[in-house]
C-alpha cells in the first residue's frame, strides 16, 4: 500500500474508480461494510453525490449503494482511473 496514492474513499471524484485497500472503523462499523462488499482488493465506483454532497452512490459487485461520507472515510482506497 502506497501513502502517495491511497486515499480514503469520500475524497474520490465523481465517476472515479478505485480498488479497496483496506477498511477500518470501529468493530461493528468494519463488520457493516465488509458485509456489505468492501472487501480488500474489490473495485468501486462513485456513481452519483447527493445534492449537499451526503450521501455517496457507490457501485460495487455489480450493485448499487447509498454510504454516508463519515462511513466513507473509514474505507482507504488507491485511484485506477480519472473520470470520463
């Protein structure tokens, strides 16, 4: 895992993919988003913001989720793509 380029997944941009590198919180928070699909290794998209910018649309494992951006912050992740 590369400091330079992993960043947490609220600071990603519209349309910007990204693959999960690792996802922390407290226990029961860690445990909500890895049932949830945000697993190391797995790529996710931020499909769409919320008109204040709360919550994030994400699309990861071919579905989609809402996840407030406090939630977002606990998920570190490393860019693959600018958005189109």
């Amino acid at each position: 895992m590369s400091d330079e380029t992993t960043v947490t997944l609220d600071q990603l941009s519209r349309g910007c993919s990204a693959v999960i590198v690792r996802v922390g919180g407290d226990r029961a928070l860690r445990r909500r988003l890895l049932d949830m699909g945000f697993v190391h290794g797995e790529t996710v998209t931020l499909t769409r913001l919320a008109p204040l910018g709360d919550p994030l649309e994400l699309t990861i494992k071919g579905y989609h989720l809402s996840l407030r951006k406090s939630d977002a912050r606990c998920i570190y992740v490393e860019p693959i793509n600018a958005p189109t």
